[in-house]
C-alpha cells in the first residue's frame, strides 16, 4: 500500500488525542512565547501554530471564534488575538522557528524549540514595538512623536528603534 495522500503524523496518538495534544503545544507556544518538546511534534505544532496566528492577524468574529475553539483555553486566545498578532502585523508568514536541541537522557528523543521569531511581549499595553516617546507632557503618546505645526524638527524624534 502506498502512503500518498497520508498527511501528517501519527505521533502514536488516536485523532482526538492528537488533536488535544496539538491544543496543549500551542498554547503553552502563545502563552510562554517559546517551547520544548520532541523534534516530531514541534514539526507539527508549527503549521498549527502558523495557522492560529494568520487567524488572529485577520481579525473578525469568525476568525476570533475559531482561534478560541483550537486552542486550549480562552484567556490564551484572548493573549493571542488582542497582543500576540498586533506585534506580528509586519510579517506576512514564517512567525516561528525551529532549533535543534539535544537528545534526550533515558530515550535518546531529539528534542527541539520552538519560539517566535521576533520578540513578542506579553504584556497587554504593548502591542506595538516599542520606541522610544519624546518626553512631551500633555499630548497623547501618538502625538508626542510628531514635530508641533509649524516647526520642523531633525525627524529625529520617535524613529529611534
């Protein structure tokens, strides 16, 4: 029997197994930005993982609603749609990397991390990259980058990275 059209791996699981397993990596990949696990699994956590953020990027109800149901629990989501994805708008594809670790002491598994190719922050007020903000009191933190009308500054002033 020829194996084309098998897609994926088995991973020694039955499919709803699987499927809670593939829950379980990427949330605990949204939640603590990075992971360690078995070369066979972090292979195929990453197309899982890709796939929720391109949902989250895309925004809407449908799309919020089925990043809920595919990971494991909501605040997870939540951290994943409202803080995760704003910081990887820059970025069409390729949000994750994979790095070799070594074998595992007892039976020899290759292990493997996956994290975030740019730095993520968890933190919920910053969902932007941060830079540097003038020290201008009384504006609101979007004007404070810009020069006051009529004055031209270096431009200088909040394109620091």
């Amino acid at each position: 029997m020829h194996r084309h059209g098998y897609k994926g791996r088995k991973l020694g699981r039955r499919k709803d197994a699987r499927r809670a397993l593939m829950k379980g990596l990427a949330t605990d990949l949204f939640r603590h930005t990075s992971l360690k696990t078995t070369l066979p699994k972090a292979k195929e956590v990453i197309p899982y993982a890709e796939r929720l953020i391109t949902k989250a990027k895309r925004g809407g109800l449908h799309n919020r609603r089925l990043v809920i149901a595919r990971t494991a629990d909501k605040t997870t989501a939540h951290l994943l749609l409202d803080t995760i994805a704003p910081q990887l708008k820059g970025r069409d594809s390729g949000h994750l990397r994979l790095v070799k670790l070594e074998r595992r002491r007892g039976d020899n598994a290759q292990l493997a991390k996956v994290a975030f190719v740019d730095k993520i922050s968890l933190e919920p007020g910053e969902s932007e990259p941060t830079k540097a903000k003038a020290g201008r009191t009384g504006q609101t933190p979007a004007k404070a980058g810009r020069a006051p009308a009529g004055k031209q500054g270096s431009g200088k002033e909040g394109a620091e990275s």
